[in-house]
C-alpha cells in the first residue's frame, strides 16, 4: 500500500518550492524567481523519527501561464496531484497579503473536500507576521506562519503533516527496493518511460524540448516490491544553456546519478548518440554506477537489427562494453518491464561479495598470465587479494610495487576480474597496495 499523499499548491511565486525543499530538508525543487518554473509534480518521501512515512508533492503555480505552451499540461498536473493527495496544503504569500487568487484557489479546494493546512508563507519579519490574521477570510482556519526561506517554523509543519498524513491513510514504513535515475539528452522519451513505470501519467510528455526541469522522484511498484524512479531533465551541450534553470536542471540530473542505485541511460533510435550522450556516460563511469543502456522508440527502428545497433553503441560509448542493452518502446509500454528486471540484475551484481576461494583461484591465473615474460626489479608481482567493498565492488591486491603494473596491465587484471568473479556486467574498482612484510610468489 502507498504512502499517504501531500500536495503543495496554490498561485504562482508564493514559495511553494522554497516550502517543499523546507520540509524535505534538502533541495529537490528548482527554485526560481521566474514563475512557471515547476511544471511536473515533484514528489519527495519525508520519514519522521518513529518510522512513519508521507509522500510530499510540488506542484506548479495554479492559474500560470507558460511561455511553452504548456500551461494546461501543468494545469493537468495540478488537478491530478489534487486528485490523489490525502491531504492539501495551500500555501500564501504573506508578504502580498490575501489576493482575489487566493479565495478563488482556497474556494476550488473546498470543493474537493479533502482535509486542507493552511501555510502562510515568507513570515520573513514581524510586519509580515501581522499579515497573517487576514488569511482567517478564507475560511480554511488557522494559518501555520512560516517562512520557507529562513526555516521558520517549518518543522511545526512537518509534524502537522505527518499528524495527517497517519489520519488520511497508512503512514506504516514503506522500504524501497531500488532507485533508478532515467538520463539522457532531451526528448528521449524518458518521461513517458517514467509514466508506463507508475501506470500513471506523472510526468508532462511534450514535444517541448526541455519540458521536464526538476529530477522527479516517482515511487512506482513492480511484482510486490517498490521502486523510485528518477525523471531527469533532458541535457543538452553546456554552451548552451540559456538559463539557471537549466544549470539546476543540469545539476540536478548529476546528483540524481550519484544517489541512484541503477543508471538507466536512454538513447533515441532515431537519432545519433551525441556528445551530451557520452558526456553523461563519462559522468557514469566517473561514478561507477550500473548501467542499463535503454534504447527507446525501437518500434521507429525500421531494418536495424538490435545486434547491430549493440556494436554501434559500444563502438561510440567504449567504457560500457558489457552494459546490459534493452530495446523498449516507452509510447507502446513495450520493454519497459524488462528494462527494470535487467536494472535488478545488475544491481544484484554490484551488491555481491565473492568467496575468497574464488578471488584466490582469480589471482592464480593472474599472476601466471600478468607476470609472464616480465623480470628484474620491476616485476610486478602480486601476493593476494580482498575484495573490501560493495556497490561499486571493491578489490585491493597486495603487490611488490604498484607503480611496477603498466596501464595494460591494470586493465587486462581488471577486465579477468570482471569476467571471472562474474561481474561483467558491472563497473569494479582494483586498487594496488604495497604489502608489508615477507612475501612469497
């Protein structure tokens, strides 16, 4: 069973963002001065102390017009989010006073019938505070005063909510198998991926370019168990963002990277893999995340065979030779199940440990094939192995010298490991300690 729901809303620049970073307690909102900057309902799981847990989700501004054209597809987002939360919180700017919007807003909302908190926010001075009392008009009863952007009194808040949030449904521990993040350059079909995920349309699909702004956690389940998949803003070439939004947008699809357990990479059929491609695949590697490589629209792919099209992405992206490869059709909900179960593979991978029977009989053979034909001093020699870590799993081999292993070397002894301890498809880590000590080959 779900989480109890919580949405954010009301007008546009009131703060909303500010509030959902507040109460998440880190940021996960782009926020911006610019109104229309949230478009897709950004949700967020916030865990309180004894356990219990609540969905929090932000919303665009109510009434905003966007200058993409895309105003009723946030519209849409709106009313869907209203439409599934347990519980509203209407937020205000205090600093403006009650506007027209607002009772407008806070009347549609009484129609819904749903339990409602009333958030009075940017109380950033006493003259802001005196403010508060007229907000009493709209009916809604006693107006939380916070100020989202100095922290004030949003943790009274966050206990309201989760006071509700046990009231309007089950607010037990909801444990989540895995979090994927979704990458790729724009108009990939990431969000319509993300979409046939949940079973719900979370996320706005437009042949915008750029439509989704903000990394989007979306909590979807898959034969009993629950995931978090992470729709990341289409990137495109540095030189040209045109904006900070796309700089955080930017920033944001690189931190999704970095807490995301699996990395599915999606590339369009139709199109060439471009620079933003192997820029985000260098990203990956740099991080040493598994990763899918999700190959979209594959219905359009017309006489391309999959083993072709495999050769040619391990040609233009190298540093994924062994990377699973899926062909989906995201508008079609084809694969994209598959896409998932393969993510749990290789996640399964990087989380394992090997006997160290195995490792042993590994480095045998290594030694036999990397130490053959090399003499004098600077032999390299290695005397045992450990792996010590996990996710990215980590081996230190004991040497005479490490300086004494060339490139090659390190390469040929990481892709043995790779294949012999069976984690080939996965990235691993060798690193190369000095031993202490007599040693013996």
């Amino acid at each position: 069973m779900k989480p109890p729901r919580i949405a954010i809303v009301g007008r546009p620049n009131v703060g909303k963002s500010t509030l959902f970073n507040a109460l998440a307690r880190r940021r996960v909102s782009i926020v911006e001065p610019s109104s229309g900057v949230t478009r897709d309902s950004v949700s967020v799981l916030l865990t309180a102390p004894n356990g219990a847990q609540i969905e929090l989700i932000d919303t665009g501004g109510m009434g905003v017009g966007d200058r993409d054209v895309l105003a009723e597809n946030v519209e849409e987002q709106i009313r869907r989010a209203v439409g599934l939360a347990d519980v509203l919180i209407l937020t205000v700017d205090a600093s403006e006073g009650l506007l027209p919007q607002d009772r407008e807003i806070a009347a549609a909302l009484r129609a819904v019938g749903k339990p409602l908190v009333l958030a009075a926010n940017k109380v950033d001075s006493p003259a802001h505070a005196s403010a508060v009392a007229e907000f009493h008009a709209l009916g809604l009863g006693e107006p939380i005063a916070v100020s989202a952007l100095h922290k004030r009194n949003t943790g009274e808040l966050r206990n309201r909510l989760f006071e509700m949030g046990v009231q309007g449904g089950d607010a037990r521990p909801h444990g989540c198998e895995m979090k994927i993040a979704v990458v790729g350059q724009r108009n990939v079909g990431k969000s319509t991926f993300v979409n046939a995920l949940a079973n719900e349309e979370r996320m706005i699909v437009s042949e915008v370019a750029g439509t989704t702004r903000d990394s989007v956690d979306v909590r979807f389940e898959l034969n009993g168990k629950a995931f978090i998949a992470i729709d990341t803003a289409g990137l495109r070439k540095k030189r040209h963002v045109a904006n900070s939004v796309e700089f955080y947008s930017r920033v944001r699809a690189e931190e999704s990277i970095r807490r995301a357990d699996v990395v599915l990479h999606m590339f369009d059929v139709v199109n060439k893999v471009s620079q933003v491609d192997k820029a985000l695949a260098g990203y990956v590697e740099r991080h040493r995340k598994p990763c899918v490589l999700v190959v979209n629209k594959w219905d359009l792919a017309g006489d391309v065979r999959t083993g072709q099209y495999v050769d040619y992405l391990t040609t233009e992206l190298p540093g994924f030779v062994g990377s699973p490869v899926v062909f989906v059709s995201a508008m079609k909900d084809r694969g994209v199940k598959r896409a998932i179960d393969v993510a749990q593979s290789i996640w399964k991978q990087a989380k394992r440990r090997v006997r160290t029977a195995d490792l042993n009989t590994a480095i045998v053979e290594i030694k036999k094939r990397a130490q053959a034909g090399t003499s004098g001093a600077r032999r390299p020699k290695i005397y045992y192995g450990t792996q010590v870590d996990v996710e990215p799993p980590t081996i230190v081999l004991f040497v005479n010298s490490p300086e004494n292993f060339s490139r090659n070397q390190r390469k040929f002894i990481t892709n043995f490991l790779r294949t012999e301890l069976s984690f080939s498809e996965v990235p691993i880590v060798v690193r190369y300690k000095k031993a202490t000590g007599d040693r013996h080959t």
